[in-house]
C-alpha cells in the first residue's frame, strides 16, 4: 500500500505531461549541439555523418575569440560588482529599517520587468549626451544595472535566513563588526554570494541586447553571435559555439541553483517528507 | 529610528547610485529627449509633441504597437496555459527531489536567449529541423513555409522562451496552498475534479495572474525574436525603436515609441490588475 | 456483528508508514450515537487512525466497516463520515456561508433550502448572523465554530475531530467541550475525537481508547479507566497517581499479600492468577483516596509516618507533597478543603500521618 495520503497519491497523465513538457523546454535547444557535430554547412535532416571539425574551427577563429575575452572581461566584472551592491543593498534592507523601503526596494528591482531594450536605449540616450563613448566600460555598466535585482534577490533570501540575533549574539561576545561579519554573516551569506556571482556572470556573458546597444568597437561573443547569423557558411560555426555556451550555462546555473537549495526556492517546500 | 534609516541608507547608497546613474537619470533623459526633433546629428531642443503625435496616429507605428501587444498576450496566455500543470504536477506530486525539479523546470531560461530563438529559428526554417524530418519520414514533400517568418513563429518561440517565467510564480502559488484544505473539500463530498475547479484554481489564481503579466510586459518590448524569426510580418515595436536609434537616426522619435510601449504597457497592466481585484472581491 | 453495538468496526488495521509502524492490528467497535475518544501522546498512532477512518490514509491491513458497510477502499468524498481539522481547514476565499454551505453543492438544494440549512448551522454553532463574514477575519474560536457547522450541515453518520480544541485558551476550550458534548447528544452522532488532553477525553467521552505507540492499552468508560486502569501506563496517563513497587509473599485464593515498599504489608482481594508468591507488582493509589491528618488516627492499621515538603494551595483543593521514608519522590496527596478541617495549618516541614483505604489500592502488572 502507498505511504502516500490520498491528496497526494500519483497522478501517471500528470507525469507523462510534465516529462513531454521538459522535454518541449529542452529539446529545441539540444538541436544546437546535435547539428554542431553534423558534417553539413546546412541544419536539416538526414544526418550527414559525425565531424568535429566546427569545433577545431573554433580554435583558429581570432574574432570569436577576441570576443570571447571581451564577454569575459565584462561578466565578471559586472558579477562582482552587481555581487558586492547587492550585498550592501541586501544587508541595508533586511538589518535596517528603512524610511519608504518597499520603494526604494521595488526600484532597484525594475529591472526585471523592464524590456532590455528600452534600459539599453535609455542608458544610451545619457552616455552621448554626456559624450561618453561607447566602450566595454559601457556595457558593463548596462550589465551591472540588469545584474543587481538578481544579486540582491539571492542575498535577500540568504540574509533574511541568517538570525539578526546571531550578529547580535556574537556582538555581544566581544567580536567587532569585521569580525562579526568574517565569523557570523560571512560563512552563511557565502553561499549566496557564490551563487550571485555565478548567476550575474551567466546573465552577463548571455546578454545581447543591451550589449548591442552599447558596445563600441569591441563586440561581446552574443553580438558577435549575431553578426554572423547573416551568413549561411558560418552557420556550423555558430552552432559549434552554441553548443559550448550552453554546456557551461547548464553547469553553472545548475550548481548556482544547487548552492541556492535550501535558501532559495526549496525553502518554500513544505512538503519535506524523506 | 532616524539614524537606523539613515544607517541604512549609508549601506544602501552604493547601489541605489548606480541605478539613479544607470536607470533613473537615464529614463529622464529619455523622457526630455522624446518632446525634441532631431536634424541630422544635430538636437533641436525645443519642446514639440510631434513625436508622440506621430507615434500615434501614424499607421506602421499604431500596427505596430498592436501586433505587439496582441502577440504578447496571446505568448502570456499560452504560456501560462501550458506551465500551469506542469507546475501542478511539481507542487502537488513530487515528493522528493523538489529541487532537483525546479532546477529542471527554470534551467534553460538561465541560459542565452539568443542561442534559445537561433534554436527555434533553425527547427522552423523552411529547410529547418521539423521541415526536413517530416520529408525525411515521409508525411510531407514540400516544407510547410508558415512555420517560420511570421507572428505565430514569434509566439511559439517566445512561449518556449518564457515557458520557465511563468512555472516558477504558478509554482509558488500552488504550493501555498494548505493541503488540509483540499482534504476538507474531499471530506465534504468533492472529487478530483471539483476539488481543483473549487479549491486549487481558486486559491492558484493570483498566481496565474502575476505570472501573466510577468510575462507580458518584457514580451511587448522583445527585439531579438522578432528580428530573427519574425519576418516582416512578425517584427514588433522594438525593432522599430531599434531602428529609429540606427538607421533612420530619429534619436527623439526612438524615445518617443519607447516611452509610448511603456505607457501603453503600464496602462494595460494597471487596469487588468484593476479588473482582477474587483473580480476576486466578487468571488469572496 | 449487531448493528447498532458495531457501527463502526476497526478489525485488525495496522498501518505502515515504511519502517515506522504507526497504528500497530487494533481493533475497535464503537456504538452507534457514542462520543468516542481516542485519547494518547503525541505519536501514538490515534491522529493516523482518526485519517483512516476519513479516508485520507489507506490501511496497509485490516479492514473498517461504518453502518454494516465496508470502507477501507473507499475514497473520502464518498463516505459518510465529516471530519472537523486540527488547523480547522477554513477556506480562506469564501465567505461564511460559503464555507458552511461546501459540502451542499451535490445536494441540489435550491438557494432558499441551502440558505435555511446554513442559518440553522449557523443557530447550533452558536454563530447567527455571521454568514457574510469573510473567512480571514474570524478569531480562533469562531474557525472552530465554522468547522464544526461545515461538517455538521450533511448530518453525516459519523464527525470525526482531529484536537479541534488545542489551539483555544482554557476558557474557550472548557466552553466548547460542554457544548460539543451538548451538541452530540441532541443530535445523536457518532462523534470520534481525537485528543492527547485526558482531562477533555473523560469529560466528553463515552468511552475512551488509551493508546500509545500504535496499540490500544484500554478501551472503557472515563470511570472505568479511572477507578480500574489495566496496566501502569494508563494508571500515569490518566490522572496523578502514586506508584509503588511491591512483591507478591502470599496468596490465599485469589487474596494477596504484599510487600510494599513503604507501605508496609498490604492484603489485596482480587489478584490475577498470575501473580504467584515472588513475583513482582506495582501498587498504585490515587492523590485524592489518600488521607493527611496531624496524628495517627487511622483505626485500620494503614498509616504511615511523613514530612510535608510542599504544598500547592488551588482554592477548592490543596496538593500536598509528602516525603515519606524508603521513597525519594514524595506522596501525592490531594485533599478538599473540608477534608483540613480538622488539621488547619498543614504546611511545609509539618509531620503528617497518612492513611488509606483498603480498596483504594490497584495492583496493576510491572512492566
């Protein structure tokens, strides 16, 4: 007999639907790494045999490279940056009682619901007006802005589970406030911090649009993506490094996820039944 | 309590500079630069409404706004159509390995959005994936030209694009909902079915609600789906706005339509969630 | 199986939650129009066996049978038992009368029937008028009342409450327990109730199932438990009760002689047969049966030397803890307060004798 009470006993068309809709959710996208093997320069059925040689292109493409770097150079200064705002902003909010905090909150959060475009343009708008050119600085500044709502959601939750009476605890056990944070907040906020910091990279490596509208000269790999999807010839090429991107997203956000656990979306799980 | 703000606000300050800098001043600037005319390269700064009044009246600019709202929304609705068992089955039947679902369910969104629109682009191609694989199996000769190029691509592919955005709130609210209420409407005499129509749905609802203007809102302003598998019958008002910053170099007139999106947007939310409030009371 | 002696049968239900087995072949009839309690901790199985009964858990074995008909496979939206939660289970977008009227929506009542049938639900639970409350603004005690009227309305042959009272002030709680028992009788319900409070299960029941650890130790009436508990556990569960360890020296028939520690010898009438000289035992009596007095009155011998250690005064009666020689824990002794008469200032450090009764000794089975 099932352990299981009578709400919650299985449900077989519920499952069969929920593993045809992942496989919806995944499929599509695991197109990209299946034709990148493919010895064709055109995406379509019948396989024409198994080849690496999109790959070993890769290794010789100077401009996908040189992009590469740039989508580096900008994502982990914009996770590290948007990381630390969001740590201060986390800890401001849920430590202090702020004066109009829900405002001040829903701001630093209008990111999220805000199309990438219009923050793009706006930003735009103000950097050739105050004649700033446009750079790698710039959209790194585009990223930051997009990449704090996350940073400080994942930190938010983390801090809200850490007891304001620990650091009080520990405040009154003589440590100071660098101590108090290195001994007490730090090693329970760490892994949120770890998990924004993979987050905001990924969302930054990622992005496209904004960086559209502001990168110089020096284009991130998504623009360069983009530029070349006009031609048929570099189609595989694009495929190759597709099936790269997503790979090392999957790990990432998965891990990011993982380290999440308990303070993110699981915390609200009520059923915890082993 | 003053100085507890304060304090505060010193920790705060760090950020909430960088989006005054980035995000507040900028859409101020936006909004200035929208009642000017551009020249050339050169601003004239003097207050005109002709850029809203164009934006509105003018026919490409009004389709435009309409065919993006009206493909958002049908995005919204399917979306939230086709994650909301999807969620049921997360909340209500695992038992184990929650997060392990979850991670599943949200993990492709984490992942670039270009690549994920490229990916449909090349399953509806007219040589694209479905096309070729149907010919190979033999259901058709010729490859079906409505699947890509056209609104209905852009909705299946934002849908897909989404699909995680709408799972997460739908699962959130379906897992609020106190189990001992669903044993009670057993209890009194509901089966399965009446207990979700009565019960879950019910109590689910603002779930779906927010999960539908979640979606809708970023979706309106959308360039990169549009642009890659819409056509020129599927492209919507941020390629216009992005074309306004480049080609046509109508600085004032970009700012004016985006400015335009996003009352529009905001109106639209404002009263559906209006609407809402008024219909639960009525149930209540 | 009689009808009305039988009407709901617990034959042999054992349920397993993997390893951990939580109700453990119990067996139970209850009557027809009784108000039954299972009443045990927390963890004794009583809450899993109240589910079953609903619908919600499935027996891993045996089988449960309500009005002659079995229902052990039975869904519960389909059985004729009504259920009162512990969380009450309100539904928190419906008004009042909504909630009340739930259960209604099969009977094809029309509006002016279902609105006569809520009011009068409304009139037993004591809540009239307050059917357009919405259901987020009522306090604890009105959730309780509405559960109540909302398992009620269906007139179903069986409510089942699962400690709907644990989450009231005492006040409250008392109020409710002597209206709930009210109500049951009036209407002639088979009610089952689940509590771990046995001062509620002897006011309102019936008949009463101790049970602990998945097993039923007793099932008998409140009086019946009191004044004859079947085994220690039961004897500590219900009431304060002063326990001795003591050994069987003699036995004449079915009369024994013990050796009790501190009590010295004792003669008790009806020991079981399996008490042989040697064999160990636990006399029990209870704090009230014991009596205090300044000297050493007692005619019959039963009286020994103490020392009161402390004392907690309740108006109406007085807990006296007396320490006695050969015993670390001191006697509990309750007396009214007409009972000191005759010894006014019993306080702390006071020498007392007490004494007792021979039939308020239970020799109950060590275990």
């Amino acid at each position: 007999m099932s352990n299981v009470s009578y709400i919650q006993r299985p449900n077989r068309v519920l499952l069969i639907y929920a593993l045809i809709y992942l496989a919806y959710l995944y499929i599509p996208v695991l197109f990209l790494p299946l034709f990148s093997f493919n010895d064709s320069l055109y995406v379509a059925f019948p396989l024409k045999g198994f080849t690496t040689r999109w790959y070993v292109e890769m290794l010789d493409n100077e401009p996908m490279q040189a992009a590469l770097l740039n989508s580096l150079k900008v994502g982990v200064v914009a996770s590290i940056v948007a990381t630390l705002l969001g740590i201060f902003g986390a800890k401001a909010v849920s430590r202090y009682r702020i004066f109009a905090q829900k405002a001040v909150v829903s701001t630093i959060m209008l990111p999220l619901v805000i199309p990438g475009i219009i923050l793009g343009v706006a930003l735009l708008i103000l950097l050739s007006r105050l004649g700033i050119g446009l750079s790698l600085v710039t959209v790194t500044l585009g990223h930051i802005l997009i990449c704090v709502p996350f940073s400080m959601a994942t930190l938010m939750a983390r801090f809200e589970g850490l007891e304001a009476s620990f650091e009080e605890a520990a405040a009154d056990l003589g440590d100071n406030a660098w101590w108090v944070f290195w001994r007490v907040t730090f090693p329970v906020v760490f892994p949120g911090i770890l998990a924004s910091l993979l987050l905001c990279f990924t969302i930054s490596f990622d992005e496209f649009i904004m960086a559209f509208f502001l990168a110089g000269s020096d284009p991130t790999l998504p623009i360069f993506i983009y530029s070349q999807l006009r031609f048929p010839q570099k189609l595989p090429g694009v495929l190759a490094l597709g099936a790269c991107i997503l790979m090392v997203s999957f790990v990432v956000v998965f891990v990011s996820q993982w380290l999440q656990g308990r303070g993110g979306l699981a915390a609200i799980d009520k059923d915890h039944r082993p | 309590m003053r100085s507890e703000s304060l304090r505060g606000y010193a920790l705060l300050s760090p950020t909430l500079v960088v989006m005054l800098f980035s995000m507040c001043a900028p859409f101020a600037l936006m909004v200035l630069m929208s009642f000017w005319a551009q020249h050339g390269f050169k601003f004239d700064t003097s207050f005109t409404l002709a850029n809203y009044r164009e934006a509105l009246s003018s026919p490409i600019y009004k389709a435009l706004l309409f065919r993006s709202l009206k493909i958002s929304g049908a995005c919204a609705l399917a979306t939230v159509l086709i994650s909301y068992p999807m969620a049921y089955y997360v909340a209500f039947h695992v038992h184990r390995r929650k997060l392990l679902w979850i991670i599943l369910m949200t993990l492709p969104f984490w992942t670039s959005y270009l690549l994920r629109v490229f990916a449909w682009k090349i399953v509806l191609g007219y040589n694209g994936v479905i096309n070729s694989g149907l010919k190979v199996v033999g259901l058709i000769n010729h490859p079906l030209e409505f699947l890509l190029y056209s609104p209905t691509a852009v909705v299946i592919t934002l849908a897909h694009a989404w699909a995680a955005f709408a799972v997460l709130p739908l699962y959130v609210s379906l897992e609020k909902i106190d189990r001992s209420l669903l044993e009670a409407a057993a209890d009194l005499g509901d089966g399965p079915a009446l207990r979700f129509l009565r019960v879950t749905l019910p109590l689910s609802l603002p779930g779906v609600m927010a999960a539908m203007l979640l979606i809708f809102i970023p979706t309106v302003g959308d360039y990169v789906t549009p642009a890659l598998v819409g056509g020129p019958n599927g492209i919507m008002i941020a390629n216009m706005i992005q074309a306004e910053f480049g080609k046509v170099n109508n600085w004032p007139m970009g700012a004016a339509l985006a400015i335009a999106m996003m009352v529009i947007v905001a109106l639209i939310s404002l009263v559906y969630v209006w609407v809402l409030r008024k219909a639960t009371e009525q149930i209540g | 199986m009689s009808g009305n002696d039988s009407y709901i049968v617990i034959e042999n239900v054992s349920k397993h939650f993997g390893p951990v087995i939580a109700v453990d072949q119990i067996d139970i009839s209850i009557r027809a129009g009784e108000f039954f309690s299972l009443l045990g901790a927390s963890g004794c199985g009583k809450t899993t066996l109240l589910r079953m009964l609903a619908g919600f858990e499935v027996p891993t074995s045996g089988e449960i049978y309500i009005d002659q008909m079995p229902v052990t496979a039975v869904p519960p939206h389909k059985r004729p038992t009504n259920m009162v939660f512990q969380n009450y289970a309100i539904f928190p977008h419906l008004n009042v009368r909504r909630n009340i009227a739930y259960g209604l929506r099969a009977a094809k009542l029309s509006k002016a029937e279902r609105d006569h049938k809520v009011d009068e639900a409304l009139e037993l639970v004591k809540l009239p008028g307050l059917g357009a409350r919405s259901a987020t603004e009522l306090s604890g005690g009105q959730r309780q009342r509405v559960a109540l009227a909302r398992a009620l309305i269906k007139r179903p042959k069986v409510l089942l409450l699962d400690e709907p009272l644990g989450a009231l002030d005492k006040k409250l709680r008392e109020e409710m327990q002597l209206e709930l028992r009210a109500l049951q009788q009036s209407l002639g319900i088979t009610f089952i109730f689940v509590t771990h409070d046995q001062e509620e299960a002897m006011t309102l029941s019936d008949r009463i199932a101790v049970m602990s650890q998945g097993r039923v130790l007793q099932m008998a009436s409140p009086k019946e438990i009191y004044d004859h508990p079947n085994s220690v556990e039961v004897a500590d569960f219900i009431g304060q009760m002063n326990f001795m360890d003591a050994i069987v020296t003699d036995r004449t028939g079915s009369s024994l002689v013990l050796d009790v520690a501190v009590l010295g010898q004792v003669t008790v009438a009806n020991g079981a047969a399996s008490l042989q000289p040697g064999a160990q035992a636990v006399v029990a009596i209870r704090p009230e049966r014991l009596s205090l007095s300044s000297t050493k009155t007692a005619r019959n011998g039963n009286c020994i030397e103490g020392a009161i250690q402390s004392v907690a005064y309740l108006g109406d009666r007085s807990h006296f803890y007396v320490s006695v020689n050969g015993r670390e824990q001191p006697l509990a002794v309750v007396a009214q307060d007409t009972d000191l008469a005759g010894a006014p200032s019993l306080g702390s450090k006071s020498k007392v004798w007490v004494s007792w009764q021979d039939d308020a000794l239970l020799l109950l089975p060590k275990d």
